[in-house]
C-alpha cells in the first residue's frame, strides 16, 4: 500500500511541477531564477505549489499586469520558495552520487547522505540566491553578490537542512526495519515529506532574515 501510496504522491508533484512549468513559458517570470524555483517546488508541495504560484507567483509575471496586494506572510514564503528551491536541487543531485558510489560516513550512508546533500544543497542555494541579488546589484560587481547571497541565505539553508535531516533520520532509524533505498518509490516520497519539512523549518528563518533587513522579500 506505501509503494502505491508514493508511486501517486510522486506523480501528482510531477503534473504540478509540468501545470507550473506550461503557465511559466507563457508567462515567464520577471525575475529569470523563479521561472525554475515554482516547478521545483512543485514536485514536493504539489497541489499546494500550484495554488500558491497561480495565486502569488503569477503576480510577478513579465507580461502580466496584476496588482501585487501581497502581505509579509505571501511574500516571505515567496523567498522561503526561492531558498528552499535550490536546497531541494542540491539534495535530489546528492542523493544518487551517494548511492552510486555506495558513500559511507563512520559506516553510515545516512552520514553521507547528509555531507554530500548538504554541500550541494549550499551550492545551488547560493547560486539561486547569487541570480536573485546580481541582476539588481551589477554595478557593486560578482564578488559583492556572492558575499550577500551567502550572508543571506546561509541560515535559512541551515534551517531548511535541520528539518529534512530530522525527518530523514526518523525515516532511517525509526519508521521502518530496512529504510527505503533511492530506488524505490518509498525514498522519494519520504524525500517529499522531508523537503516540504524543511520548507517549515526554514520558513521562520527567511522570516528573521527579511525583518532585519539581511533578505529581500520577494
């Protein structure tokens, strides 16, 4: 019943991620990086991430004129999308360099797991948050956009991280006998659970980081 449970869940991100990605070729984002942060987060949020990209994302559309009566709550979410986006990236990527090279830390995959999530999930992290401040500060140079991307995202990738590895690690040592492995639908949709956990965790971060200033809303 799980395999059949999760075979369902991971199709229905996908058709959101696609839903997502038609409207966003219609009707591409004024900000480049977010025409690839809404699909990503509709393979774990699914249903969730449609409704919020049609109901906020769209608003930042470059052929569209719509008002932007957004709140804090909206927009903060907004720039926890965009982080949690590359964080994702990061983490899927990882996640079969691991388990083809059968990577163990202390003896554990799971150890390995999360070093080599966690250094990709902070690489595209900053990367996606480097294409979010750059286009806006090209006169302060690279180098400067690179130093704010890590300054503004690096807490709230920690965050985001905190609350997949937690729930990764109950999937490993308390929910089942013999965790899933990559090549089964079951880890994926775990994986699923895990990344819409690690939006939560990380959520009150990007919340922090906008009221002082150190992020943008979005």
């Amino acid at each position: 019943m799980l395999t059949l449970i999760s075979w369902v869940a991971l199709g229905i991100g996908f058709l959101c991620s696609i839903i997502i990605i038609v409207d966003v070729l219609k009707h591409p984002q004024m900000m480049k990086i977010m025409n690839f942060v809404w699909p990503i987060n509709g393979l774990f949020f699914g249903p969730f991430a449609v409704w919020t990209y049609f109901k906020w994302g769209r608003l930042k559309a470059k052929n569209l004129d719509i008002e932007d009566n957004r709140g804090r709550p909206a927009k903060v979410f907004t720039s926890t999308s965009h982080c949690s986006s590359g964080c994702t990236l990061g983490d899927v990527v990882g996640v079969p360099i691991v388990s083809l090279t059968a990577m163990t830390i202390a003896g554990s995959t799971l150890f390995a797991h999360y070093a080599i999530e966690f250094i990709l999930a902070y690489v595209f992290g900053i990367i996606f948050q480097f294409y979010a401040i750059y286009p806006m500060n090209k006169d302060q140079g690279a180098m400067e956009s690179i130093k704010a991307a890590i300054k503004a995202d690096s807490l709230a990738l920690i965050a985001f991280e905190v609350g997949m590895f937690g729930w990764m690690a109950i999937v490993h040592y308390v929910l089942f006998i013999t965790p899933p492995k990559p090549i089964e639908p079951t880890y994926w949709f775990m994986m699923q659970i895990a990344l819409v956990l690690g939006f939560l965790t990380s959520y009150p971060a990007n919340w922090w980081l906008v009221r002082r200033g150190i992020k943008e809303e979005m």
